[in-house]
C-alpha cells in the first residue's frame, strides 16, 4: 500500500495510555498511513506495547526535537505529521491534509482546544490560536505538519531541549506562508490542571519572552520542568 504520509508521535513513560493513543490510529493505518512512535528512554513498556499498533516504534536519546528528528528519518510518504502524545485528531484530518497536499503551502498547523471544560481554558485556546494566526509562529500542540521536501530542506527541528516547534516555525515562515486549518486538535490540560492555571500561562509568557531576548533554550528547558 502507497503510504500518504506519517504521523511521528515522540513518547515518553506512556505505558499506562499509549494503546489509548495509538487504538483510534488504527483506521489511519488502514488507509495508508504508517504510524511512527519514538521512544525516548521510557522506563515502563511503552516501548512494546506500542509495536502491534504503529507500523515502526523506535528508541532514540530524550528530548522531543531528536525524537522527532529520528522518527522523520524513518517516516514514509509525502506528509510528515508531528503528533504530541496527548493531543488528539479532529474527525476531519484527512480531509484537512488533503486540502494542504492540494495547496502550494509547505507547512501548517490545526486549530487547538484543551480538553477540560473551564470556560479560562476555552479563553487560552483562542488566545494560542489568534496569536499563532499574527505571527505565524504555533506550538507543538497544534500539531504541527510539512510536506516531505520541505522538511528535509529545513533539515528538520533544530537540536535544542525547548522551543523546538517555534523555531522551526520561524525558518518555515520566511520560505512559505503556513496552511491554518481552524478544525481543532484537541490536546491535554492536564499540566493547566496540575500547576494552576494562571501559573502556567505566566510561565509560559516568561519562557516566550526569554527565548525572543535569546536565552539559551537549555536555561528555558530547566525552568520549564522546574
């Protein structure tokens, strides 16, 4: 079967969720598309209980841009989609990337909702997703995608331990306009949940700042898993 493209799924110490991630990709795979996980170092079974659900499960150093890195290496097909763990499909997606294929764009992200019902978090998404729209720049979380080429030409994420997904926004940008798809992944609001709410959003204002004025991203990544 003619592989359309890849969904790249990095993971780490998932064991206790990876089949509940991985089962509703079943279909995907049905249709053509091959689902890599890469493990970065798990310490509990994810490794095998990942591999009777994806078509390549592979183990690569920590850290979410060389895992992802390893995975696109491996990857088959003319679209790469980079899918964090906790985040997940709109029912549309294919529909989606096949508008993005049909285009002269080269890269692109969805739309993103948090999964809990606080109406604050419906307030955060639409603040991510305006802002991602100004300044073309998105998050991980929104799941991010790039025709085969031009990855490779952007020779892929950038080695660094935070701010993966924006600086590799920022290179795709000036090379081509991103495609938006307003259809919303949804991703997890757990760490909202767990750090309080306003906490995280002040954190991660802080870290954005940081970065913007050039901070090393390894200083970003201590203060982050603070």
């Amino acid at each position: 079967m003619m592989r359309v493209g890849s969904l790249i799924i990095p993971v780490l110490n998932e064991g206790g969720n990876i089949e509940n991630i991985l089962r509703p990709l079943q279909a995907l795979r049905q249709r053509g598309w091959s689902i890599v996980v890469v493990d970065g170092g798990s310490t509990d079974d994810t490794f095998q209980k990942s591999r009777p659900l994806a078509n390549e499960v592979l183990s690569s150093a920590p850290g979410r841009a060389k895992q992802m890195n390893a995975g696109a290496a491996e990857a088959s097909g003319d679209v790469f989609v980079f899918l964090h763990a906790d985040t997940v499909l709109p029912t549309n997606f294919e529909s989606e990337i096949q508008k993005f294929i049909d285009s002269d764009l080269q890269w692109g992200r969805f739309d993103v909702t948090l999964s809990g019902n606080q109406l604050m978090f419906y307030i955060i998404a639409w603040f991510i997703n305006t802002r991602s729209r100004l300044t073309r720049v998105s998050t991980g979380d929104q799941t991010l995608f790039f025709k085969r080429p031009f990855f490779e030409k952007l020779k892929g994420y950038a080695d660094v331990p935070l701010m993966e997904d924006v600086e590799i926004c920022k290179r795709s940008r000036i090379i081509s306009e991103p495609f938006f798809s307003d259809h919303k992944v949804i991703t997890s609001s757990r760490r909202w949940e767990k750090n309080g709410t306003w906490k995280t959003i002040w954190l991660m204002w802080c870290l954005r700042y940081a970065y913007y004025k050039g901070e090393d991203p390894k200083e970003l990544h201590r203060k982050y898993y603070l």
